[in-house]
C-alpha cells in the first residue's frame, strides 16, 4: 500500500480527490469511516460537499443559513473534528466546497441575517449583506409566498410572529398591535402572491430560486462575516483546499478570488465555472481553474463517432416533423427565461439603466432580453470577455434592426466595467444562460442525448482523436491544475449512462428501429420527450419503476413543451406515466428493451474504462464523485444521491490487492481497478504526469484508439468498440519507444518493437492500459 501524505504535501496541489455528498443521512462520521477506504483508493484529499449550517432538511447544503457553524444535523463541529482527525490519520487532506453568492432563506426563522432584514428594513445591521432594491418595493422586500392575493386574509400572529400556515416572519417592533393584515402592512417586508417573482421581486436569487438570496460577497464586511469560520479551518490547517460554487453570481470574481487568495494563503482553489466550448477562464483569476465540466466534454466527445450523426438527426427530425435548429432553440428557451422566471432581474436591469434618449421602455426591456438570450457564453468579466460583449450587439442588430437605437444606447451602458448597469447584466446572463440551456433546452432536443451535459455542445456531435490531443495540450499549458471530472452532485446523468449512451452513435440504425416500434405501441404527444426518456431509461437499465417514473417526471416539467412545475398538466403526465410502465408491464417491449441492453452494455462499459482512464490521467486534478469507482448508472438528482455500498467497495478493492485481475462483468471491478491503479500512480509518482505528449498509432484499427504520454506513464484507450469489434485490431500497433513496457493494470509485459507495440495483445484483457517503462 501507499506511503501516506505528509502535512506538506496534503497542503498543496491534490493528486485526485473523491467528492463526498455530505447530508444527515450520510453525517461526517459515516464520512470519517470511510478515510482508510479513501486512502486504499489512492485519492488525496476528501472533497466535501457544502457544510456549513443550511436549510432543515437539505440533501445538499447550498442553502447556508448560517455561515458561522458547521451543520449540526451534518455532524456538527466534533463530527467536522473526528472527520479531519480520521482524514489525518490516514495522510489525507481535505477540499471544502463554499457557497459565497447565496443564502437560505426558505425558513427566515432559520436563517438569522434575513430575519433581521426582515424585523428592521433597511435600519438592519445586515441590510448590506442582502442585494435589495427597497425603493422599487416602496421600502419593503416583496416576499413571494402567498398561494394569492387574497390569502393575506389568513394571516395570524402567533406567538409575536406573523404567521402564513407553517410560514414563520418577525413582527418590527411598536408594529404588534392590531389585526394580522394591519400587521402585515406596517412591516418592512410584504407577503405577495408566488406568481409576482417572475416580475415584482426586489431582491437578487440565485437563479430563480426564491428561497436562495443573493449575497453582497463583494463588500469586505460581509466577505469577512461569511468566510471568517471557513477561513479559521484553513488557518487551523483542517482545510487544504476550496472550491467556489457559481462564481458567476458575484458582482466582481476576480476581486473575490484576490481576497480569498490572500484570506487562504493561496491555497488550491477551483471554481464551478462552466465554459463554453472554445472559452477559457480569464488570465487574471487566482484559481487553479475549473471544477472540470471542460474536461468531462472533452473525454465525452472523444467516444462519440461523428459518423453516427446522420441517422440519430434523421430520426430526430422524423419524430419532431421538422429539423431542429439548435441555435434558435437555446435563444427561445432563454427568451422564456428571460420573459418569465428571470423577469424580475430584467426589469431590476432597466431600472438601474434608466431612461435611454430616444428610447422607449418597453424598446429597453426588449433589447436587453435579446442579448441575454443571445449571448454565447455564461458570462463576460469586463474588461475580459468584452469581445462577447461586441459580439452580441453586432449579431442582434443585424438579426433585429427594429432594436438598433436601443441596442447603440445600451452598448456604451453595458461595456462599462465595474458600474452597476454593467455587473448586473453580468449577473443576469449566467442564470439565463443555465436556466434556458441547462433546465430546458437539453430536456427539449432528444437526438442524443449523450452530449446533453453540463459544459457541454449537443450541437458537436463527437471530436477526433487529433482535437482532444489539442484539447489537452491546451490544458497542460493553461490549467495544469484544474480539477477533471466525469460526474458530479450536477451531471444531467451519470459517466457510466453517457458511456453507454455513446454506444448509439454506432448503433443508430438499430436505436432508430426500436424506437419507432415503442413510440408506436405506446403513443405520448410529446414524441421528442418520449424518445429523451426512452434514451435515459436504456442508459440506466436495469433501474427500479420509482427511479424511472421519478426521471421522467422531472424530465416532462423541465422541459416545460407539455407540463410545468407550476402547471401541471395532469392528463399528459398520466400518458408519461402509462409509457413508462409499459418498460415494466409489456411483455414485448420490456424485452425488446432488455435484449437491446444486452447488446450495448459491453461497449458501454468499455467506453466507460475508457472515459475514466482518460479523465484520471489527462492534465489536471481527477475527481471521482462518491460510488462512480464501481458502475454506477444514475440519473439527474435526487437519483444520484442515492446511498452508496461502501463495504461492498472494500471487498473487491481488497481482492484486486490480492492480485486479481477481473472481467469487464457487472461487478465493476475492471472500472475500481483502473479508478485505484491510476490514483495510486498519481499519488506515488507525481511526476510521472508532468507533460503530455501524443502517442500514434499505425495500422487499420488506428483511429480505434486514444493514447498519450504524461512523461513516465502511457495511458491508451479504446474507443469506437463497435466499429472495433468487427475490424480487430489486427495488425495495428502503437508507436512506443523500443523496449519493455508493463501494464500497471494487469502487470503484464509488453515489448515495442520497430514495428511499434501490437495492440492486440496489449487490450487482450482489458479495454484500457496504462503503461510503464519494465
């Protein structure tokens, strides 16, 4: 077994760290017991999710309430210590993930600031912490609880609270007196119907998530309250390294990550910035870079086949009844966004602009709508990203020359750095970006549905070999130290359904057949939802009738083309739920679907060994989120937060240590004996990861195979086992040096010849190797 990491080496840059979802179902204890296993594994540091004080009941802690203590339903403080304490025992460090943009505000009773804000206005000591606009609510915040209007009727005071069923709000002092409504009306807040978020609110969310306030992390009072507890963990030395959720949320990243930077000592710190493809984070940051949904679309695109678009288009368009042009349908998906759940944020922009010359409101709000729904990335940090900016106005003008005036009053507003007109349309672009992208058009476009990821192009379909071999050079020059991933708590489906799901890129004659066979026994309106969750349930076979009804639900609602959230179209949803079944009580169709399983399983799981070795060795710092060393075949949360079998994962890591070496078979123990072997490696021998150099290969099967050099470690990769399984390998060999190589895998022996190393031999076993010099 592995030396472990001294107090030095677990302060600085992690060899690979395992994501932990902390909750009260799985408290730090459960997290301290698995220190030894982790340390087996061959990661560096744990790497927490949030742990400071949140909602009651959260299953996720991005909703702090309290930034002054450690999550008592969590574990608390001592459960924090036992966790560090086993975590040290073990050579271990640990990766802490912050919430620095937002508060929990669900229950105010819960969350002290908002409470204060709540009982004294704009007099509260933490009316600064809160990004409110009270003169646009006549010096009261507009809360969105009330089921209507009318409903202030029910209001009581209970207690010395006002009360709206189990909704709990503080009373301003001298304010008690009187009936519930004579109450409400003389309070420094207002209780208003939920359906006015969309355009009345008067404070800044994450996202459109009216439970979430936003935070003023840019002032230093409030980033030295919110960061103070976090910051004494790292001083204490419990704590080695960050990541920072939403970045994009903050009025000012870069001086954000500068006085963390300085706060921590310049510890390791990553950010959960999604990049759109081509983009790069801008130089000036204080990040090692990203939490790494670059790196997960540039392993995902690698096992697609570029050939397999033509069919999976062709059906797409035969089940839509016409092509779909992707690009228009990010924008009206934004457009929605921006005219409906983000309406409030628009609005709040116009008014910070005020009055245009020679512009009409209404010409305002259209013009500023059409940018955020046009611009093709998450965000600018003016002075970076201006080119987005210009690029934007140019491509709107020319699309609608009606908004031309609007659009050449508002180009000098917006391109002004650090104004307020400026930063909040910074804000604004990224929740309209990740609401109308991420939670509605990837629901809405089912020709693969692969590629529909987070940080990822459903457009792209598939890359060369020769394009991620740039990809990673550009990473190895760039973000040496990003973190990598293949699946996190966010992942529209997990690494192991996308492997599989890749498979169809190869198989889309076959995909196309069953398809219309299932659409055709069991008919839903929405045929373009109906092949997305066709796909999602094949990716995740065999998975139970609760998980597949429970994805297709929130599928349907994401989507929003038959049934929403907020009005649910019972008769659609029952037609969904009757489909659904029908995998399970069909005889036919639930054996069409298992045989066509069979089929693609094996070359799923070979592109999985294949995508896992090529994320834990390609530049950067791998992650393996919580359970994903073995198979793991989940869906969009909540069902990737389901309980993991640990003593499951000691077990047949135990037996590989013992020197077995296992089938690619249902147990996943090939996939626990690549995620182990090159975690170890990394561990033991940094630097044998130091370079990267592209390894060729000569004969039929070339392109069948993904190869690079780190400097003292080969990794080579199968991809394409379809197309594989019908050519072989025959005579292709990869262009290694002369000599002896060994298989840290399967500790077989290799000679590369003049004639480079046979590929046959070497993937005999195993879809994937990771070679040394014998």
């Amino acid at each position: 077994m592995s030396e472990p990491l001294s107090e030095d080496r677990r302060r600085d840059v992690p060899t690979g760290t395992y994501r932990l979802q902390v909750t009260a179902d799985f408290p730090l204890d459960d997290a301290a017991s698995l220190a030894g296993y982790l340390a087996d594994l061959g990661v560096s540091h744990a790497y927490a999710s949030p742990l400071l004080r949140s909602a009651s009941g959260s299953t996720h802690g991005y909703d702090t309430v309290d930034h002054a203590h450690i999550d008592e339903s969590r574990g608390g403080q001592a459960g924090f210590d036992r966790l560090v304490a086993a975590l040290h025992e073990h050579g271990l460090g640990l990766v802490l993930d912050l919430v620095p943009n937002h508060m929990g505000v669900a229950d105010p009773a819960e969350a002290p600031w908002w409470w204060d804000v709540l009982r004294h206005g704009r007099d509260s000591a933490h009316a600064a912490a809160f990004d409110i606009d009270w003169d646009f609510g006549g010096g009261r915040m507009r809360i969105p609880v009330l089921g209507s209007a009318d409903d202030v009727e029910k209001l009581e005071v209970v207690e010395g609270e006002l009360r709206y069923y189990d909704n709990r709000f503080p009373i301003a002092p001298g304010t008690e007196h009187g009936t519930p409504q004579e109450v409400h009306d003389r309070q420094h807040y207002e209780l208003v119907d939920w359906r006015r978020a969309d355009r009345d609110l008067n404070y800044r969310r994450f996202f459109a998530i009216n439970t979430l306030a936003g935070l003023r992390a840019e002032d230093p009072a409030i980033f030295e309250a919110t960061h103070r507890l976090v910051l004494q963990l790292v001083a204490d030395g419990a704590v080695d390294g960050l990541r920072i959720d939403h970045p994009d949320g903050l009025a000012d990243p870069k001086g954000y990550l500068d006085r963390l930077a300085e706060a921590s000592d310049g510890r390791w710190t990553v950010v959960e910035k999604i990049l759109e493809p081509g983009e790069d984070l801008p130089e000036s940051w204080r990040t090692a870079g990203t939490t790494g949904y670059d790196a997960l679309a540039e392993v995902d695109d690698v096992l697609v086949d570029p050939a397999g678009e033509a069919v999976l288009s062709a059906l797409d368009t035969e089940l839509t009844g016409a092509p779909v042009d992707y690009a228009q349908l990010v924008h009206d998906c934004k457009r929605e966004v921006t005219d409906g759940a983000l309406g409030s944020e628009v609005a709040r922009l116009v008014r910070v602009i005020g009055e245009l010359p020679g512009v009409d409101r209404a010409q305002q709000t259209e013009a500023l709508a059409e940018l955020l729904a046009s611009f093709p990335v998450y965000r600018s940090y003016l002075p970076d990203g201006r080119e987005h900016l210009d690029g934007t106005v140019a491509a709107v003008r020319e699309r609608r020359p009606d908004l031309a005036a609007a659009l050449d009053a508002l180009h000098p507003v917006l391109s002004q750095a650090g104004t307020e007109a400026a930063t909040r349309f910074e804000q604004t672009s990224g929740p309209v970006m990740a609401k109308g992208v991420e939670d509605s058009a990837y629901y809405r476009w089912a020709r693969f549905v692969a590629l529909n990821e987070v940080g990822g192009d459903p457009a792209r379909f598939g890359s060369t070999v020769e394009e991620f071999h740039e990809a990673q050079r550009r990473r190895a020059e760039r973000k040496p130290q990003s973190m990598t991933t293949l699946s996190t708590h966010d992942t529209k489906r997990s690494e192991d359904v996308r492997a599989r799901l890749a498979v169809l890129s190869e198989l889309g004659a076959g995909w196309a057949e069953l398809v219309r066979g299932l659409l055709t026994r069991h008919p839903l309106p929405d045929r373009p939802l109906a092949h997305l969750v066709w796909q999602n349930l094949v990716g995740a076979w065999p998975l139970s009738r609760e998980r597949a009804h429970g994805y297709a639900e929130k599928a349907a609602r994401e989507a929003g083309t038959s049934t929403t959230w907020t009005d649910v179209d019972e008769e659609f949803e029952t037609a969904l739920h009757e489909m659904v079944d029908a995998a399970y009580d069909d005889e036919r169709t639930s054996a069409e679907i298992e045989a066509f399983v069979a089929r693609i399983a094996p070359f799923g799981r070979s592109n999985s060994l294949s995508q896992k070795l090529l994320q834990l060795t390609m530049p950067g710092v791998p992650d393996v989120y919580q359970g994903t060393e073995l198979w793991d075949l989940s869906l969009v949360d909540p069902d990737n937060r389901r309980p993991i079998d640990y003593e499951q994962r000691r077990r047949l890591l135990a037996r590989l240590d013992a020197g077995e070496v296992p089938e690619v078979d249902e147990t996943g123990a090939a996939k626990l004996l690549v995620v182990s072997r090159v975690l170890r490696a990394r561990r033991e021998h940094p630097e044998w990861f130091a370079g990267y150099e592209p390894v060729g290969a000569t004969g039929v099967a070339a392109h069948h195979v993904v190869a690079f050099d780190r400097g003292g470690v080969v990794p080579v990769a199968t991809r394409l086992p379809v197309g594989l399984s019908i050519a072989g390998w025959d005579d292709t060999a990869l262009q290694l040096p002369t000599g002896a190589w060994r298989d840290l895998l399967t500790g077989g022996r290799f000679v590369s010849d003049a004639e480079g190393l046979p590929l046959a031999g070497l993937l005999e076993r195993l879809p994937v190797a990771l070679l040394v010099r014998d």
